[in-house]
C-alpha cells in the first residue's frame, strides 16, 4: 500500500536549488533509506516531507491525514540540543506525546496524567530503555539517548517513523544496535532513515533514494533493489549499482 | 540585628528581594538552558537607554527601562529570526547603542542626578511601594506563564525545531520568554544594578542546573538560592555599609565557588 508519494519535487533557498525533480516513493512496511553526500538535500526533503519545509515546485502526496506530526514520528539530528539540559527521560518522551493529550491535565500542566506516564513507558519498553524513565537524560550515553529520542517519536504511534541520521554520534556498537531496535520497529512501523553509512543500506533498507547536491536522484522503488546481508560497500560502488539499475 | 526589621525601607527591601529572587530564579533558567546569557546581558545594558531617556523627560524610570528593554528584546527575536548565525553581532549593537543612548540623554539633563548611581549598581534599599507593585505583578504574570505553558516551554526550550513540528508556536514563545526576560531584567536592576544583573540571573540558576533533574526543580532551587543569597548580601552590605549589589553577587560568586569544590571533591572522593 502506497504510504508517500514526492512527484517532480524541487526546492529552492535563496537562489538556489537544493532539491531538483526528485521522485519517490514510499510504501507500508518499507525500510527507506535515504542517502548522498554532505549538502545534498537530504534533510530539507525530510522537512519538506514532515512540511517543516514547503516544495518550491512538485508534491508530496501522504495517504494518510497529518496533524501536528502526530502520524510521523520524527527523530531529528539534534545538532542544537543541549545536552546538559535538566530534564527527565520521562519529560522528552511525553514530548511526542503531549499533543494527543493536550487537554489532560492542564490545570497542573507540571504532573502527568497516570495515563500519559503508562503511554510513555509503553513507548520506552519498545526500545528497551523503561527503567531509565525518571533518570535525568544528560546521565545515559549518546546511544541510550538516542534510544530515547525514537520513544518520544514512537509515542504517538505514529505510521511513519523519520529519521534524520540517528548514527552520526554514536560509537560502533551503539549504532548496530540502534539499527537492530529499527528493523525490530520496522515490523510494525515504516521507516525512513537519513543515512551515510552505506553498510546499513546494505544490511537494513529494502529502498534506497540517493540524492545529491545538484539534484541527481535515483529512485529505486520499483527496481527491486536490495543489497545482500553482511555486503559492505562504498559510495563509488553503490553509484555504478544505481547506474547499472537505470541504466 | 533584629530591631533593623521595624524599618520600612528593611522591609520593602526584603519583600523585593523575595519577589525579585523568584523572577530571576524562574527567567534566569529560562534564559541558561536557552543559553541566552549574552542576549540578556544585550537587553539589560540596552535598557540604560530607556533610564536616560525616562530622566531626561521625567517619566517613571521602571516604565522608560521596560519600554526600552521590551523594545530591544522584540528586536533581538525579529533578527535572530532572519540572521541566527550572526545575531551575536546585532546583541552587541544593541548593548551598545542603548548604553550610547542612555549616557547622551544623561548628558543633555541639566544637572548631575545621583540617581542613575544606583541604576548602575542596584539600590534594594530604596525600593518603594510602586517598585513592589510592579515587582508583585511581574511576578503574578511569570508564575502564571510557567502554570499555563509550562509543557510548551519546556518543549521549545529543549528541543524548539521538534516542538514547532508538534504544533506549538516556537518563535511565539520564544518571544514571550525574551520579553519577560526583559522585564526580569528591569526589577533586577532596582537590586544589583544594570552591571550585575546578569550575575544575579545566572549565578543561582547554574548551581540549580548542576544540581537538578528538571526545569520546575531548576526553577525552584534557583528562586530559593537567589533569595538565599539576596538576603544574606543584603545583611552583609547593611553591617558593613557597603554598596548591597556587589555585596549579594559576592555572597553568590563565593556560594558557587565553593560549591563547585565540594561537588569536584565528591567527584574525586566517589572514585576511592
């Protein structure tokens, strides 16, 4: 079932174009990697898919009605984060979840509701991180952090889980384990995972969208692309496979 | 010691210190985990302007310096807005030009006022009742901002490129904290002066940051703190006669130095 849909996509910034006809798309039960080099567009077409970001030209058709995010779950770069910020587990993950129960508990807006605290723990047991729930978030690692992010994104059970590479600050065997949890995840939620690792293109997604920064864009969705397990690759051979796919 | 509390101008002092030290504590960690401490050093200095200006035309100097700190916060949000990567630059300006203003307009009242003096360096002594009311009603205002929003806030502080995706106004409240950031700044002038202020609105908030694992907790501790350390100058500065801004942010600086020490030798200890 066909979930998102870019036709003819282009965006500008200032004068120039950051994104130039890009095409995709995007079915149920896909792990949709989205790859290229620095500068690419990678992440305005991830904000132009969460509408963060409005297409210059061309579209982005959803099958699905989205309100204030609450069908996308999104799990940014956090590049802006501060990271010694006195906060509890507990209050990021209702983060995700305070739209939905907006009108609870607004008199008191401090305290959560039994329900809203039982929702986010249902969320943090999903990535394994449901005892940390009172602890302060500058105490757990980036790997345990970011565990935390994609339960503030799953809490709204969201169809859709985006993630802006959830990697880039993680040790070695954090990051095999963040992919694990989102193949795990997967098996309910569709994902799309901002990515310039390669291997985990090859191990995780079953799609891949390669976009650089003057607009080359290979969309592989209907070209029964998919990378074997273990297969480590480069970008120069995962270039001519992509050439070698449409040509 | 006790007899001094029979004074009016004692009490209105401690009254102000009170109200004064729970604005800060609330708008001073708003302003460090937003890390916003240059820009709130930008609004106060800018505001000497609205003081010169409020002299020369001999208006209420709390409604010259709130209009002008108000002004240069507006200010400030429009061009982070548009120009985030530089808005350092436009902060100096600002800091700048209202001090530049606020020394000009100074210059063109006749005579000296002594006044300003105390402008500069806090004047907790000689706060009046008008001065409490508005201290009393900015502090109503900011509890009930923090009651009502306070999910929001937390959400566009911690994380405001998440919080807008949810559906709430990041840049609104944004603004919302820089003006109130704005007014926090004016009363703490009237305590510690325009050159302490921002002493007295990061000190008790970095010691609640390390020291909590929440914003409300920060809030709190740093409300507590700041009045801790307000009173305690303030007493000193009494006994011996000297000038209470300088006094209540040395009783601060020493406070978190040696808290400092204390949490480097529990480090060091826990390792044994």
């Amino acid at each position: 079932m066909k979930l998102l849909e870019g036709k003819e996509l282009y965006y500008k910034y200032r004068k120039d174009y950051v994104l130039e006809d890009v095409n995709f798309k995007l079915n149920s039960g896909d792990f949709f990697a989205i790859t290229g080099p620095n500068g690419g567009g990678k992440s305005t077409l991830v904000k132009n898919i969460l509408g963060i970001l409005s297409p210059t030209k061309g579209s982005i058709d959803i099958s699905f009605e989205v309100k204030n995010g609450i069908d996308i779950g999104y799990v940014p770069q956090n590049t802006n984060i501060n990271l010694e910020f006195p906060i509890t587990v507990l209050d990021v993950v209702m983060m995700g979840n305070g739209a939905k129960h907006k009108s609870i508990n607004r008199v008191f807006s401090f305290k959560y509701s039994s329900l809203e605290i039982e929702c986010a723990k249902h969320s943090l047991q999903k990535v394994g991180m449901d005892c940390f729930l009172n602890s302060k978030i500058s105490n757990l690692s980036g790997g345990q952090r970011q565990r935390v992010m994609i339960a503030r994104a799953i809490c709204s059970h969201p169809k859709l889980l985006i993630l802006d590479e959830p990697t880039s600050s993680i040790d070695v065997q954090g990051q095999k384990e963040i992919y694990s949890l989102l193949k795990k995840l997967n098996e309910t939620i569709t994902i799309v995972v901002v990515t310039h690792d390669l291997t985990v293109i090859s191990k995780y997604a079953n799609r891949v969208l390669y976009i650089n920064r003057s607009g080359y864009m290979h969309d592989l969705s209907n070209k029964n692309f998919a990378l074997k397990d273990n297969e480590h690759i480069c970008e120069v051979e995962l270039m001519q496979m992509l050439g070698a796919n449409n040509g | 010691m006790a007899d001094i509390l029979q004074y009016t101008f004692i009490q209105n002092a401690l009254l102000a210190a009170l109200l004064v030290s729970i604005i800060t504590g609330i708008i001073g960690s708003l302003i460090s985990v937003n890390k916003m401490t240059f820009l709130a050093g930008g609004i106060a200095h800018s505001s000497y302007g609205g003081i010169g200006l409020a002299i020369y035309l001999g208006l209420p100097i709390f409604l010259g310096a709130s209009i002008f700190a108000i002004f240069s916060a507006v200010l400030i949000a429009l061009i982070s807005f548009k120009q985030r990567e530089r808005v350092d630059i436009f902060i100096g300006l600002i800091w700048a030009v209202g001090m530049a203003i606020g020394i000009i307009f100074v210059d063109l009242t006749s005579g000296y006022n002594v006044d300003l003096m105390s402008y500069l360096f806090g004047s907790i002594l000689a706060v009046n009742r008008d001065d409490l009311i508005f201290m009393f009603t900015l502090m109503v205002i900011v509890l009930l901002f923090i009651h009502l929003f306070y999910r929001e806030i937390l959400a566009v502080s911690y994380d405001s490129e998440y919080a807008n995706l949810r559906g709430v106004k990041a840049k609104g409240f944004f603004v919302a904290i820089l003006v109130l950031s704005a007014l926090a700044v004016v009363v703490a002038i009237k305590v510690v002066g325009l050159i302490l202020v921002i002493a007295l609105m990061t000190i008790p908030t970095y010691i609640a940051e390390l020291s909590s694992n929440s914003l409300y907790g920060m809030m709190i501790k740093a409300s507590v703190l700041s009045t801790i350390f307000t009173i305690s100058g303030l007493a000193i500065s009494y006994e011996f006669d000297i000038t209470s801004g300088a006094s209540i942010i040395l009783v601060s600086a020493t406070f978190l130095i040696l808290f400092l020490l204390f949490k480097k030798i529990s480090t060091i200890t826990s390792r044994f």
